[in-house]
C-alpha cells in the first residue's frame, strides 16, 4: 500500500522544539469502507488511501446517499524520538461518531458522542522513529434527526508535552463584581506533577503563573496589586495538584452585547524557572443574572434574547467545521437584530464560542437531544449510560470559562423526562455532574422541552428552576402563577406567527 508523509514534527531535546501546541490537519490520508471492516481485517480489503485535509465530512459528498452506512479510516504518519518524560497527545475537537483511535494497529482509546471534544495520550503506544495512526469511524444510520455529517469535521491537534503539565481545560476562572470599578478573579488550575522527593523532584520545584491579556490592544494588563504576572506554588487536595490566585482588577473592560470587550488569561507552568507549557482562556467581566419576573439581566440590565437555534452544520458545505463559513453566517445574524445563540443540540465547535466571544453574542450551550430513550435506531442513546458522564465533563470544562455562556442545557425534548420518574432521576445526575465542573454557576443550567404540558416534564422543570419552553407560548402565564419560582423561556420557537411548515407557492 502507497502511503504519504507529511507534516512531522520532528521531536529532539532542545528545549524549544519539544513542547507545544500544534494544529493538526494536513496530511491525513482517507478510504471510506464496509462498515464490517475492522482493524484485524483492515488489509484484507487491499484498501486504497487517499490523501484528505481534515475537518473532512464524508457523507456531503455523496448526496444522493447521506445515510449509507460504513466505516471511515484516516491514517497519518509521524515521527517520534522523544525522551522518556515527554508525552504525545492528540485533541480532537469532534469526531463524528464511534470512533477508536489506533497507534501501530493497537487500540489507543475509543471515544462514542460525535460532539465533544476528547484527548488520546498515545504515548505508551510509540515506538522510535514512524509510527501509523489509524482513526475509524463506524457510521451507522439513521443516528440522528437532523443532518450529522460524518468522520473527523473538526479541528485536531498534537500537543507535546512534559510528564508534569496543565492539565487540559483545566483552569476554572471566575469573576465576581464587588463594586462598580472593582472586581474579583479567581483562578483554580489543575495539574498533573510527577514528584519525586528522593530524585529531587519537590512540589515547591513548579510554579504556576498567571498574565491578563487585554485582547482588543494586545497588551498586558496590571492586576490591581500593580503586579502584571501572579504566581501560585501547586498544593495537593483530594490527590490532585491544584494552583490558585484570587486578584483584584480595577475597572476592566466590560463585556456587554453591544461592546465584548475581552481578556485573556495566560497560564504557564515553571519547573525550576524555566517555562515548561502555556494555555490561553477567553474571559470577560461581566455578570448575569435570571429573574422570575424580570427575565434576564446582562451587568444588572435586563436584555432580550433575540435568539436563533443553531445546529452544527454549514448547509450545503456539510458539517465540516469552518470558520470563515460561520463567521459569516453569524455576522450576517447580528446584522439581523440576533442577539443570542441556542447551539442545537450538541456541543459546538471551540471556536464558535470564541466567534460568539467576538461579537457579542449570547450562548445557551446544548449537549443532548437523547438521554437513555432513543429518537433513532443508531444514536447516542446506546452509549449514555456509561458515557454521558464523560461527556458532560468534557462539555463544561472546554467552555466553562467563555463571557458569551449563560446557559447549559442538558437536553432537548428529552423522551425520558415525559415517559417516566427516570426523567427526574437523570435530570439530578446530570445537574450534579455539571455543577460538578461549574461549582460556581458560570452559566445556568436549563433544558429545552416540548412536553411542559405534562406531569413528569413539569417535575423535571421544577428541579432546574429555569425552564425552556419549545413551542409552548401559551402556556407561559399559567405556568408562571402555578411556579412563580420558575424562570420562563422560549428554547425553541417558530418564527412569523407559528408558520412553521407551512408554505404557500408560489410567490
């Protein structure tokens, strides 16, 4: 079999050629196969590789047959002759679905929902010199009510890292007003150390610090002690490695719909004065707040969601993420009078939350149209119960940290929630697990349904407080006197008067 080699990243001992963050996407090769073919029968199929660029969608590309069943292979070579306490980590932003990742034909990980963002150590599966990556991707439909795409449609990135690291996504960041100039930043990192008190290798040896990046003038920002970098030695707690700072930040920049002004948070980690790795968060200070009566208030004004629901999808250009594509659709929106997004109903892509960052748009973050019943025969509900902890985790640790959230949903029009008491029982989980990773409330916790009219539905609501109504209009006055608790929303509503399909040709 032909193969092609392209893009390595040769690794040595020099200090700056080991470690960083590097985008991932070009020299993969594709071959689109019987959904039966495994990785023991994988030669036997003689398979014909071609080169491919990734975010990749398969199935736009054959649109006379979106929902052919197959499995999808991408390959990709790379080069390795890294030292022993270095680690090689993949990142996919979006893999979609029921992937397995394999590093010289050996299983490296597997990972079910199409939507989240996972990270594979392929590390123990290297060997000196080139190494074979495989990802296949078993395509079974139908698995969803909408228009998925299929195969690696997201970013992918290598990261080359030391043993002892910044965890990813692991940096919680907070802040609280405390007076109208004055406010408060708290930032809780998490890290994996290898320590070794005979070798030498002490706690006290790292150091995290933090930088604030003002990001409309690309300069450096003074916390309110005058000191433009803090830093914090890593404790252990509960068998983690934890980093905190609380500073105070005189009169920032507010975020705001019609001004997103935005920081940036620069976390790097130091083995004895010397910088080891370095991530980057999008904040911004504001507050929210949801109100029974009031609705809701963005930096204590009450604001309107001019809101749209969006799926992950591009239209014709399939759901291979872009980002020029997108940007366009959501300035074009803006121009409209949106001022809100209700990403339908997944996670979306990184950097829609950093485009909605950008412009000043208001986000309800979805994860699931499906918990443990099934909307169709192949979709995530065969894999929630043993994954959806995963996937919440890695839903609200990704995006916890974005000026543009307000509201995690945790499902939409959920079977469970109508059918059953189940429905309540996995409504509590799945808040305690976003809680879990949002202790503070960075965003409210919500669910979008269609079923309020009904008993169970309604229990379920009672449980979150704050309640998406799809299609449901006329019944927000009499819910809101029976549950004056409740705070009321439209999730999902149809627009021009209820016209939703109904159509009169021609023009």
């Amino acid at each position: 079999m032909g193969r092609q080699v392209n893009n390595q990243i040769q690794i040595n001992n020099r200090m700056q050629n080991i470690y960083g963050t590097h985008l991932y996407n070009e020299g993969w090769e594709f071959v689109k196969l019987p959904l039966s073919v495994t990785i023991d029968s994988l030669d036997q199929q003689q398979p014909v590789f071609t080169l491919t660029r990734v975010p990749h969608d398969w199935l736009i590309w054959q649109a006379e047959n979106l929902y052919e069943d197959g499995s999808g292979w991408y390959r990709k070579y790379q080069e390795w002759q890294g030292a022993e306490d270095m680690c090689m980590v993949l990142r996919f932003e979006g893999v979609y679905m029921d992937s397995t990742i394999y590093v010289n034909r050996q299983a490296a990980a597997e990972w079910k929902y199409g939507y989240s963002t996972f990270e594979v150590d392929i590390t123990p599966y290297l060997k000196a010199g080139e190494n074979e990556i495989l990802v296949r991707v078993a395509h079974q439909a139908p698995n969803s009510r909408w228009y998925s795409g299929a195969g690696i449609y997201r970013d992918v990135w290598l990261k080359v890292r030391h043993q002892s690291h910044l965890i990813s996504d692991g940096s919680y960041i907070t802040v609280k007003q405390l007076e109208k100039q004055e406010w408060q930043l708290d930032i809780r990192t998490e890290l994996s150390l290898c320590v070794n008190e005979t070798l030498g290798m002490t706690a006290n040896l790292f150091v995290v610090e933090y930088e604030l990046w003002d990001m409309q003038t690309g300069k450096q920002t003074a916390f309110a002690g005058g000191e433009k970098t803090v830093s914090a030695e890593p404790e252990k707690e509960n068998g983690c490695w934890l980093a905190s700072v609380s500073e105070r930040v005189w009169n920032p920049g507010i975020w705001d719909v019609s001004s997103p002004v935005r920081y940036q948070i620069r976390v790097l980690l130091k083995a004895d004065g010397q910088l080891c790795q370095e991530e980057f968060y999008t904040i911004g200070f504001r507050t929210i707040q949801f109100s029974p009566d009031l609705g809701f208030l963005l930096n204590s004004r009450k604001v309107k969601l001019n809101g749209v629901c969006e799926h992950h999808d591009l239209g014709c250009l399939g759901a291979a993420y872009h980002s020029g594509a997108m940007r366009r659709k959501l300035e074009i929106l803006r121009k409209m009078g949106v001022n809100a997004l209700r990403l339908t109903h997944n996670m979306p892509a990184p950097d829609v939350m950093e485009l909605a960052d950008e412009l000043g748009m208001l986000v309800v973050s979805e994860a699931f149209d499906m918990w443990e019943r099934s909307k169709t025969p192949y979709d995530y509900a065969r894999f929630f119960p043993e994954w959806y902890s995963k996937d919440v985790a890695s839903w609200v640790r990704r995006d916890r940290n974005h000026p543009s959230l307000i509201m995690w949903s945790i499902g939409n029009e959920i079977y469970d929630t109508h059918i059953s008491e189940r429905g309540q029982d996995l409504t509590r989980l799945l808040c305690e697990e976003v809680k879990k990773h949002d202790p503070r409330g960075n965003a409210g916790i919500t669910i979008g349904s269609n079923y309020m009219p009904w008993e169970n539905a309604r229990k379920c609501a009672d449980i979150i407080k704050l309640a998406g109504y799809n299609y449901s209009e006329k019944y927000y006055d009499a819910h809101h006197l029976e549950h004056p608790d409740w705070i009321i929303y439209g999730s999902e509503t149809a627009s021009t008067v209820q016209s939703r399909g109904v159509y009169h040709f021609p023009l």
